[in-house]
C-alpha cells in the first residue's frame, strides 16, 4: 500500500433515528474510525441522524468538493435500499459512483443484536472493513444498452392478458405466449365470479378477443418459451410452437372436425377430470383463437394410422397431419412473466376422501359442475350424474395452512367457499355448512358478500375438518358422507352428515415453476412462487431487470390483485421502453491476456456462454456483453489472469482484512 | 481457555441474491442472532475463492462461513454448484492443513429464509465455541505490533487478553 | 423451517417470559413439541376417536395451557383417554406432537397428584413396577392386581375370558425375566436421576 | 441375504404367541433369517411414556443399543409389533430431534455399560419387510392354496402407519400394504374405511366403556361390510377385538362374531401350512366357521380382474398414494 497514492476517505456514520443508534453507540464508532482509520487514509468521519436525508447526502457533497475525498463510506443500512442514493450523492459531487461503499450497520448489526457494547464492537469492524475495501475500489462506467421496444408475455390468464393489452394499446409490440390451446387461464373455466356474481366468461370473453385481434399483439398459443439469452434490454426468446395439426391459415374454426373425431377423451385439463372432449379439440366454445388442436397421444389416425375423418370432413383443408414443431426467435426488451397456479391435489389430504369418495369433489370440479356450459349444463349433481344433493359441506383450507401441505394461506379459498354456499343454495335449496378454520374476507365488498350468505342460511361451524368418512355409526349416518370435526366454538366434536362434500383446494405454484424461473434467471420462494423484488415496494419486479411478475405466479390472489398486477407490470415496462436505453452495473469479469496461459480452466464454468477460447492466441477472452458478473471464473482462474470489476480480489482480500481489523497491525 | 468465555470471530460469505437478503430479511424482522459473524457480500458463491477462505482464517477468524442460494435456485443459473465442489475440496486441504475442516461451514439460504440464516449462524457460532479458538497465523511472533489493549475492547475481549497473557 | 424450541429462545426468536406454562410443557415433551404453534383449528378434537368422553378437546387443553391455567390442566381427564392413535398428531396442520404433550401433562399430573381418577395412573405405575421388576411385562400379575383394585365386579364377567387365556396358553402364571435385570435396573435408577435434575 | 434382527416384544411369547407360531412358520419358505436381539427388555407400551421421560426413553434404548452389537451384516431391527415398532422408532427419531434428550439417554444407557447413537438402525415393522424386501410377487409364488373365497378386511390397527416418522408407509390414513399383501394371498379384500381407526388400546384397562365403544365401531362396520374375519398386524389390536368382543357385545347388547387373526396365520395357510401350526384355534372369538370357506379343496384359481364397468355418472378422479413406485399398482 506504501507505494500508492493514499486514498482521502469519508466515513460517515448514520443513526436511522433510533433504529441505528439505538443499539449501537454511533458517535464512539465515528471517532473510533477517525483515529484508528486515519492512518488507512481516513480523513473525516461524521455521525448524523439520517444519513439519507437531503441534509445528509449535502453533508457528504460538501465534503467531498471540499476536503477533497476520494473514497466515501457510509456505515448505515443495507446497500440493497440506500447504495443507489449514495453512489448518486457522490456522482452529484463529481466523485465515481462506484467509490462509495455501503457498511451495513442496521440489518446486519442493530436490528439483530441487542448488546450495545458488542454491537458498538462489531459496527467498527464492519465500518474497518468497508474502508479498506473502498480503497481498492476503482472507478467504473455505467454501460449503456438500447431498449428493444417488443416484450413478451408469457401466460394468458386473465393476468397475462391484461399485461398484453396495456402494452399494445399503448403502441408497443407484444408476443402473448400461452402454453394451452387458448387463451383464458383459469378464469375461463369458472362460473361466476365473487362477490359481485358476474359471469366469469361475460366479463372475460370480450378481454379475450380484444387480445386476439390486436394488430400489436402476436398470439401464440399452443407454444412454450424453451431458451432465453441475454440480457434487460436485449433479450433473445427461443419459442416452441407445438404442431397443432391444423393449418391456421386455411381453419375457420368452424368446429366440423370436432363433431365428426370419433374418439372421445376425458378433459383433465378444462373440465377438471369432469367431462369430455374430442381428440380434435378446442377447449370451450368461446376459445381465442377458435383453431382446435390435435391430441396426437390420443389420435386414432396417430396410434392405429387410420381414421382421417377430421380431414375427410374439413371444408377448408385445414387439417394437416404432417405439420411438425417450429421454433420462433423472437428478440425483446422486457418479459412479463403470468404463468399462473396449479390447483393443490386434493387427493394428498387422504382423510378427505377425495378420490376414494365418490361425493367429494374439488372446487374446480364443482366450478364445472355450477358453469352452465359444463358438463351438467349447470346442475349442481352427485357423481351419479343425477341426483340433487339435499346438505353439502364445504370444507375450507385444503391442503392451505397446513404444515403437511402448503404453509400459507390461498388467499381465495374462503371468499371460493362463500361464493360456492350461494350457489348451492340458490340453485339445490340444500342445506349447506361451511367449514373454517379463520374466516377471511378482507378486501372491498367482500365482508359483505359473507354477510349475505350468512343471512341465506348457511351454516358456519369453526373447525378444521378431521376427516370425511362414510363408515356410518348409525342409522342417521346411513349412506351419507359424515364430515367429522371439532366445533371449536362450541368445544364439542361433531359428526354431520351431508351428500355431497366440496373442498376448497389451494393455490400452488406451477409443478414447472422452478424451471420456468432458472429459464427466465428468477428464483423461487421457499413455497415455490416467484420472488418479488421487493414484497411490498416492487411487488411485480424481480431481482432480474427486465424480468417482471404478476398474477398467481408471485403467490395466491384473486382477479382484481391479478389485472392490477397485470396493468402494473406493463407500467414499468412501458416505463424502461420509453427510456430508449438503460445502464447496466458494470460489474464484469475480463481476462488480462497478458498473463493467461490458455489453461481453458475457466472455459467451462460460465453458463452464460461469455467465455470464448481465442484458438489463434491460444488465450480466453470474456464478452462484456454476455457476462452477468457472478465471478465465478475469476475464483478459479489458475494464473490470476481474471479479473472482476467491482468485486475484485484486492477488494475482497482488503475486505477480510478490514474485518479482521488486521489493517490496523500495518498503521 | 474456557470455550464458555471464548467469543469465536468468524467471517461470512454472502451471496448478494439470497443469503445477503436472508440476512437483511433477518434484520428486517428483528430476529436475533450471534453476533460473531461479519458478512462479506460477493455477487455469487461461486466468487468466492478458496484463497479468501485461508485469508480469513490466517488474519485471525475462527470459523468461516460461506452461504448461497439452494441448489437449483442459483442467480446464475449453476455457480453455487461450482461452490460446493470448492468446499468440499477445501475441506480436505483444511484437514491436511491440520485445522479442524468443521471451521469451515456451506449453508443454503434463500432470500426468504431470513429464520434459517439467523438458526444457522447461532449454531455455527456455538460449534466454532466448541472447537475453540484457531490462533492461526498469530502465534508465530511476526507482526506482534497490534494494539493489544485497543483490541481487547473492540475484538474478542476474552480470547485475545487470554492469547496475550 | 421449524426450530426448536431452545434453539429459537436462544437465538431470541421466542422470549422465555411469554411462554410459562406452555413453555414448561413443551420443554418437558420428547422431540419438539411445536406446542407454541397452535392455532386452534380443533383438528386434533375433531380427529380423536374418544373426544366424546374428554372433558376437554385436546385444543381446548392447549388453550388453558396458555393462559396458565395448569391445575384446570392437569386434573383434566383428557389426557388419560388418550389412545395413542396419532391421529391428530399427523393431521394436525402446526404439527404439534399431540400424543406426547399428552404423556407429557400425564407425567405433570402424576407429580402434582391432580388427577381426578386414579384407574389409569395406577395401571400405569403397575405396568412399570412389573417391567421394572422383571424386564418383561406380565400380563398375569397386571391383570390380577389391576382388576382386584379397580374392577371388582368387573372380575366375573372377565373370568371366562381370562381362563381361556390361559386354557389356551395366551397367558402365563409366572413372569418371565430378562437375564441382566441388573444392568437395566442401574440404567433405570441413573435415567431417573436424570430427569429429576432436568 | 435376508437377515434381519428380530425385536419380538412382551406379548409375542404370550397373548399373541400365535402371531410368533405362524410367523415362524413363513420364515423358511421366504428365506428370512430374524436374529433375536439377545436380553431384550419390554418397550414400555404406552404406560412408561406417561410417568418418565428419560428412563421411558432409556428402556427403549437399551433394545436398541443391544441390537447394535448384534448389527453383524445388517442394521435393521425388525418389530411385529405395532406398539414396540413405534416406541423403537420413535426413540431413535426423538433422540436425533432432540440432541439433549439423546445425551440423557446415552447418559443413562452408561451406567449399564450401553450406548446407542440415534440413527445407527433402521426400525421397521415386519409388513414392511414383507411388503416392501420380499416383495408382494415373492409372496404370491409361495402360495398354493389361495384365500380366494374368504372376505376378509384389512385392520391396520393406529401405531403403524402414525405417526411414520421415516415416510415408511403409503399413507397415514389409508395405507394399503395390507390390502396388496391379503390379495396376494387371494383373500376377498373389503374396502374397510376404519382400517386405521383406533382399537381402544389400553383403554380396555383403565376406561373399558370408552374402549367397548370402539371396539364396537370397527366390528360393526366390518360385520356390516360383510366381512368374514379381520386381519391384523398388531398383538394389541387382536387381544383388544378378540378377547373384549363378547364383554363388548354384552356392553350394547349386541351379538357379533368377527374372528380376528394376524396376516402371518393367513399367510401360513396360502403357503399350505397346518392351521395347528398357525396358532389358529387359540383366538377366543372362533375363526373355524369362516376359514370353512376356503376349505382346502378351494380350486387354485386365479379370479380374472373384472373388467371396469363402465360408469354412467361422471368420471372419478385417479387414486393418489404417495410412493407409487415403490408398490403395486393399486386399481
């Protein structure tokens, strides 16, 4: 260190109020860091009641332009809230933002610790740290990178819809991408919708068709995204369009095919195992786009080679048994991800019977069963197929709170069971129970939806079922289904006895979420959904830029959380498009060629495909472009030929050093 | 010594997409947890060089511990796999080093474990107590020209004043 | 991710002071109890085969247990109908350790003597006499004290029931005994030393 | 090799010494050696676990530290014993759990000269075994004189399935090892909803109202079901039915008669043994009427799977058990 230039640092010390100060004995720290860091090349250490304030970011200008630093450091929170201020205090100062560092001595020490003494102890030896790691920081240059003004939508639920929209009314090119035959989501396949009662399909439909015919949104159902490269700005989308066996230039979606397939096939996905659908198929009558697709495993012409009637029969041609998979390159600024939910599989609560019972059916089955275009045109029927159920017992929380399950709470199972008592009752005039561990109707209009099905009759009982069984153990019990529970509120068990059981199953993340986030860069929840940015204050961004989320892909939520989600997601895209370009951290690794000795260790250990071996030179070289920074070619580099800006060994080395309070052996 | 007295130092490698956010997650809840660990945050896991791990533990950490995201869950795709191969490797030079490979601790945390960052740090804490302290680096005369005394108030009270005596 | 119950006080997750009696119970419960977690869905009264003749739900128990209410508690039949069946232990959504909270408040009960019937206390003490007498249960030796304290009159319609037991050699007259009675005895007399002091 | 070491329990030389008769009998034609733990001591039941922790837990240790010095080759302790099975298992999960409580229990095991270290053995119960390492097709070769014939419901019994601290089973609630295994043999299997429910387990002693009661539930369902005999694992789920049902029935004023032997008895008649053999005829409710059933000159057919009628109604969701893979496939 001898031979360089010493370093004039700035330490300042922040109290949060309390929330620093509290704990730790701040002013001690900043004389502490004057007189034993002055010999690091500490100059000037302040304490100040909040560093982020106007005031306090003055204080650091002022000092700057006047004591003439080179190296700030500000002991205060995490970098993740406050390094973006501060790097902009000293950018406003003329100092490089990139020679300021955070020491966080809130999360990291008051918040979590509550001897002041040792507290005290350890902010010194964090601020230490921090000071000697700045002083090996360098000056860095944003990197500027153009928007591409198209963005891709993968989803089309009601979320992934309205993000679409937005965008596209807006001017800006979007490519919707969704997995099934049609656009829709779940919302399609509901009834109505609470608590206002609208029909889900009136309110739907017209959004629907809106995004079919947009002239700036490119539909692409029947696909999956299966690669992306690049980077906010500048991605590169590989998409997958499945053969759909129907050319959908020549198709008019007259439905003829449909009628005439002669294989008839349980609809798992649509009507919830509940009804059926034609090998040849579009998933409900008003699906976007109206093109059916063909269920190759399940295709009489695909298993036995013969059959053909769909072709025989279509007007148009349309049908086209040789069409094989594309694959679509698509370049995009900005994706929104709306992959959605799965439904918790009730069968796993095997003490509900679902399954095994035949009268015990999953929310979804009976959104079916209630839809007047499902499979009992609205009749609310037992399994048979015809009788009207006489009681109904809704269970709440299935598979939802519960340790053996899903930890959290679905969010629309309670309002799901209120909506289904009203049904129930409106249509059967049954006699129906509702089942609840913790009634939760937040949210506008909601309280009162449950107001009113409490005043239809319905009765509640405060319990988490134990089981359905149908081991009767009297003749009242007789070839029902007994829903055995605590009454908690009356302290007693009960056994009811009821015809038809409806469970409320939970929400759960995509069985594919974890692979859609490692294709897309994001990370999953411990619950598996995709993780916000920030929970509260960047609910739809993530960690990754250009990447955002909405919808039941960030956690549980009902329709009007899904489209404001939606449309705030399209904010912040249309936000980074209207920016033209966007300044990337300049934190990249590079080779000195100079001293790589063409090991070709590091070659294999970047996932990005930033690495490339020059053959000619036998020596690696790094693209700026393509790298995202995370060093880990830096740590194995053999000869130390692999630098990282920003996290440097130097700066890392100084750090632990720092830390250590080894830096004050060399004074 | 008496390892109950014994305040271990350790150093902490924090990855900056999860476990540096569990531990601010942590903080944000006010969990409590020991306050023997400094965090050094790297943009990955797979940042951190083994050399830095013998750096620490020469300038006079007790125990280091390197965090990152699940496997599967990694920022960057895959690097934290490339950590846990060094770990292990590193574990083995530790014990031909003659030092305890325990010293040496890898935890998964994403960033909403913040419970789990602070369980696990605790439990370090008390198995590098256990272990006692390493004087690696410290013992052999060389740069005796610390400020004891002032150390004795900022850093470790018990074990350096005992080192010292 | 659960902790344990220590683990969290220690790490200053749970303080002491707010868990008293709940927390005494839990500290005394083998594994860990999750106790604390409790949010009163009454799966475990709903899932109990024997509810119909408990005093209390076991969810009611652990409401009194919260609110201190330890004499309540431990007077309460509940936890000697306890069958063992598991029920509500793998059902229950907190996973709570139902099942050895329940032996647990029983072991309580026996040292505060508070419990209302004696039937079930005793039989247990006479099962443990035996086992520790002997190493082996004897089913003999149980039946014969238990039913003459407890079920006298019960005797004459069990009589039949007993003699083909033991017509058809599902009983035997003597006990049987394991060979290093000693070494277990030293290693019952030294646990139990250990739970005093714990 | 099948080797295995055997932690038979109190009750197996006594009210269950026809679980051990016949058990004995399938050892040989399924080539399983079951090495006795030497001096093994009572598990305490469930009437330990209610007085004293640690010595609770320390009179179940010591089976287990006993068993290790016998590990020759094997680690697996197996219990035909619901109630020993799940004190055995829960030990050694508890004293991982819980370090502290594990230390206590070591501390106590040394003053006997014994020391176990929780996770050493693998606890198992013995359908498990037979299910899961013989296998149901190893089981199905053996027989040559099929149950088919003989209505049988399956009675897991509580302690076996629950709490499964090591993910042993198919379920908590509806586990169908016993279901698979029965059909093997050829029984009639009935669908039996209470196969798991509770039998009143100690509450014969101290509270037999209580325990009559239950008693009543699964003899009721299962007379109602039409089965001839339940079939079951645990010597304290058949001394419980078997030896209770009359006082039960003289309780409510009832007159059932479900004979209820161990699936080891009927595992020994499919394979062909003596019923004398068996320990068939010392259960005190008579099984002789309902194995005149299948009386040995039953033709060895195999009844072809029916077809799957064909549903008018609307169509059921698939079974779900948790690990598909490992098991038969349940229809």
């Amino acid at each position: 260190m001898s031979e360089k230039k010493q370093e004039r640092v700035g330490v300042y010390v922040c109290h949060c109020g309390t929330n620093i100060a509290g704990t730790v004995d701040v002013v001690d720290v900043a004389k502490w860091a004057q007189e034993k860091l002055g010999p690091q090349g500490v100059v000037i250490a302040r304490e100040y009641k909040f560093m982020c304030s106007s005031l306090g970011q003055e204080l650091i200008e002022k000092d700057i332009k006047e004591l003439g630093l080179t190296r700030v450091v500000v002991a205060a929170c995490s970098p993740h809230l406050h390094e973006k201020t501060f790097r902009t205090a000293a950018k406003n100062a003329g100092l490089n933002p990139y020679l300021v560092e955070l020491a966080s001595i809130r999360e990291q020490v008051s918040w979590v610790h509550t001897d002041k003494a040792v507290a005290t102890a350890k902010s010194k030896a964090v601020v230490s740290g921090a000071v000697s790691r700045v002083i090996e920081n360098r000056a860095l240059d944003e990197i500027k990178v153009p928007i591409n003004p198209n963005t891709l939508v993968v989803g089309g639920g009601i979320a992934g819809i309205q993000s679409a929209l937005e965008i596209a009314n807006a001017g800006f090119h979007v490519y919707l991408v969704e997995r099934e035959p049609s656009i829709g989501g779940h919302m399609a396949q509901f009834d109505k919708t609470f608590p206002t009662l609208d029909c889900s399909a009136c309110i739907l439909t017209p959004r629907m068709v809106e995004a079919g015919t947009h002239p700036n949104i490119t539909l692409l159902t029947w696909s999956e995204v299966t690669n992306v490269a690049g980077y906010v700005g500048n991605f590169h989308v590989t998409i997958k369009k499945k053969a759909r066996f129907v050319n959908e230039e020549l198709c008019t979606g007259c439905g003829i095919c449909q009628e005439k397939c002669p294989k008839k096939v349980i609809d798992d996905v649509y009507e919830a195992g509940l009804g059926y659908r034609k090998a040849v198929y579009t998933p409900f009558a008003q699906a976007v786009p109206n093109f059916p697709v063909m269920d190759k495993e399940n295709c009489t012409y695909f298993i036995k080679g013969t059959c053909k009637a769909c072709e025989k029969f279509c007007p148009t041609n349309a049908i086209d048994f040789t069409q094989q998979d594309q694959t679509l390159n698509v370049d995009v600024g900005n994706i929104v991800l709306a992959t959605g939910y799965d439904l918790f599989d009730a069968r796993r609560v095997s003490n509900y019977g679902y399954g095994r019972l035949p009268n015990v059916f999953t929310s979804i089955e009976f959104e079916r069963l209630s839809n007047a275009a499902g499979p009992t045109n609205g009749n609310i029927v037992m399994r048979d197929g015809k009788t009207t159920p006489k009681s109904v017992g809704i269970i709440h929380c299935v598979g939802s709170r519960d340790k053996n399950f899903n930890n959290y709470c679905s969010v629309i199972c309670c309002m799901q069971g209120l909506k289904f008592a009203h049904l129930v009752h409106e249509r059967t005039g049954a006699t129906v129970y509702n089942f609840y561990i913790d009634m939760r109707t937040a949210y506008k209009a909601y309280d009162e939806f449950y107001q009113r099905v409490l005043e239809e009759g319905t009765l509640f009982v405060r319990g988490k079922v134990a089981e359905v069984t149908d081991a009767a153990r009297n003749e009242r019990e007789k070839g029902k289904l007994i829903i055995q529970t605590e009454d908690t509120l009356a302290g007693k068990q009960r056994r009811i006895p009821v015809d038809m059981v409806i469970l409320s199953s939970g929400l759960q993340p995509r069985h594919d979420a974890k692979d859609v986030g490692k294709l897309f860069g994001i990370s999953c929840s411990m619950d598996g959904w995709f993780t916000e940015k920030h929970p509260k204050l960047d609910p739809v961004a993530t960690m990754t830029e250009g990447i955002y989320i909405v919808g039941c892909a960030q956690g549980p939520k009902d329709i009007p959380s899904s489209v404001a989600q939606g449309a705030a997601a399209s904010a912040r895209v249309l936000d980074k498009i209207l920016q033209k370009e966007i300044a990337l951290e300049p934190i990249k690794a590079s080779v000195n060629q100079e001293m790589c000795s063409g090991c070709r260790i590091c070659n294999g250990l970047c996932p990005f495909n930033a690495i490339a071996f020059i053959e000619d030179d036998k020596v690696t070289e790094i693209n700026p472009a393509l790298c995202q920074g995370c060093g880990t070619c830096v740590a194995a580099c053999p000869a130390g030929a692999i630098s990282g800006t920003g996290f440097s060994n130097e700066q890392i080395i100084a750090q632990i050093d720092g830390l250590l309070l080894k830096n004050l052996e060399l004074a | 010594m008496n390892n109950d007295t014994f305040e271990p130092t350790i150093i902490g490698f924090t990855c900056n997409w999860c476990s540096y956010r569990a531990s601010d997650l942590a903080g944000t809840a006010r969990m409590k947890y020991a306050p023997n660990v400094r965090l050094i945050r790297l943009m990955c896991s797979g940042r951190l060089d083994p050399t830095f791990v013998l750096r620490a533990l020469s300038s006079g950490a007790d125990g280091v511990m390197i965090t990152g995201c699940h496997p599967g869950e990694c920022h960057y795709i895959e690097q934290n796999y490339k950590a846990l191969r060094r770990f292990l490797l590193l574990r083995r030079v530790l014990k031909g080093m003659g030092i305890e490979p325990e010293r040496v601790k890898l935890v998964w945390a994403s960033a909403a474990e913040g419970a789990k960052f602070a369980a696990e740090t605790t439990t370090f804490v008390e198995e590098i107590r256990k272990l006692g302290p390493l004087n690696w680096g410290k013992t052999d005369g060389g740069s005796q020209t610390v400020d004891r005394e002032e150390l004795s108030t900022v850093h470790r009270p018990s074990s350096e004043m005992e080192a010292i005596a | 991710m659960p902790q344990m119950t220590d683990e969290r006080i220690r790490a200053g997750l749970t303080r002491e002071e707010d868990l008293s009696l709940l927390h005494e119970v839990s500290m005394k419960t083998a594994g860990v109890s999750h106790l604390e977690m409790c949010i009163q869905c009454g799966t475990c009264g709903g899932s109990c085969p024997v509810a119909m003749d408990m005093e209390h739900t076991p969810r009611m128990l652990f409401a009194m247990l919260r609110a201190g209410m330890r004499e309540e508690v431990l007077r309460s039949n509940t936890p000697w109908l306890c069958v063992s069946c598991y029920h509500c232990v793998v059902r229950c959504p907190q996973e709570v350790h139902i099942a050895d909270v329940m032996y647990t408040l029983k072991g309580m009960a026996i040292q505060a003597k508070l419990y209302t019937d004696s039937t079930a206390p005793h039989f247990s003490q006479t099962f443990v006499d035996m086992v520790e007498a002997y190493g082996r249960s004897y089913e003999m030796g149980l039946a014969s004290r238990h039913y003459l304290r407890h079920f006298p009159l019960r005797l004459p319609s069990m009589m039949p029931m007993g003699l083909g037991m033991i017509t058809k050699g599902r009983m035997t007259i003597t006990p049987k005994k394991i060979k290093h009675l000693d070494q277990l005895k030293s290693i019952l007399r030294r646990a139990k030393q250990l739970e005093l002091t714990s | 090799m099948n080797k295995y070491l055997l932690y038979p329990g109190c009750s197996m030389d006594s009210s269950a010494k026809a679980y051990m008769e016949s058990l004995n009998e399938i050892l040989e034609p399924l080539d399983l050696h079951l090495e006795e733990i030497e001096d093994w001591n009572c598990c305490g039941a469930t009437e330990y676990l209610g007085i004293n922790l640690i010595p609770a837990y320390s009179l179940i240790a010591r089976n287990l530290a006993l068993a290790t010095k016998q590990m020759d080759g094997t680690r697996t302790v197996v219990a035909p014993c619901s109630a020993c099975y799940l004190n055995l298992a829960k030990a050694d999960y508890y004293m991982q759990e819980r370090p502290t409580l594990g230390a206590k229990v070591n501390e106590a095991l040394a003053a006997g000269g014994l020391e176990y270290k929780a996770g050493t053995l693998d606890v198992r119960h013995l359908i498990d075994v037979l299910v899961y390492d013989v296998g149901l097709d190893t089981i199905r070769s053996k027989v040559v004189r099929p149950l088919s014939g003989l209505k049988v419901v399956p009675y897991m019994g509580c302690m076996l399935p629950r709490p499964d601290y090591q993910h042993r089973w198919s379920d908590h609630e509806h586990p169908t090892e016993l279901d698979d295994l029965l059909r093997a043999l050829g029984a009639d299997v009935i669908d039996y909803p209470l196969t798991t429910e509770c039998c009143g387990g100690h509450m014969t002693q101290i509270g037999p109202e209580t325990a009559f009661e239950l008693i009543r539930r699964l003899v009721a369902d299962a007379d109602e079901r039409g089965a001839q005999m339940m079939v079951t694992v645990c010597p304290m789920c058949q001394m419980n039915i078997d030896a209770y049902q009359n006082e039960a029935n003289h309780f409510f004023g009832t007159n059932y008669h479900m004979p209820i032997l161990f699936f080891t008895q009927l595992m020994g008649l499919a394979f062909g043994k003596e019923p004398g053999d068996l320990g068939i005829g010392v259960e005190l409710v008579s099984a002789r009427n309902a194995l005149a059933n299948i009386g040995v000159e039953v033709p060895v057919t195999q009844e072809p799977a029916a077809p799957r009628k064909k549903d008018e109604g609307l169509p059921m969701p698939r079974r779900w058990t948790r690990h598909e893979g490992k098991k038969e496939a349940v229809k």
